[in-house]
C-alpha cells in the first residue's frame, strides 16, 4: 500500500474466505459491493502477503 514497492505471494481466497474478506472490502468502500451487483460472475479476491524483506522489485524502483 502507498509507495512502499515489496516482493509479495498472491493467493486467490476462496469459500468462506472469500466471502468475508469480499464483505470487509464491502464495507470500507460501499460501491464495492454495488459493482458486484451489477455482474453475473464473481468477484476474484486476491490476498497478498509479503515476503521476507525488501526483494527484486524494490530495486527497480
């Protein structure tokens, strides 16, 4: 987040993690759950956790 540049593992949530993680995005940003409203499929939601350390990406900054 911000200007901060990590290596980082994305994981895409699935199930009840999906949901929940979906719902708290929801409820920080409201149109966020309007845009799911407005389309048949669902909404890919991606975790990112960092890894250890500043890696490769920090240096093309």
């Amino acid at each position: 987040m911000g200007a901060e540049i990590r290596d980082v593992h994305a994981a895409v949530l699935r199930g009840q993690e999906r949901d929940a993680a979906f719902a708290e995005q929801a409820r920080r940003y409201p149109g966020f759950a309007d845009y799911q409203r407005r389309t048949e499929r669902i909404i890919p939601v991606i975790a990112l956790t960092p890894t250890t350390g500043p890696g490769p990406a920090a240096n093309q900054a």
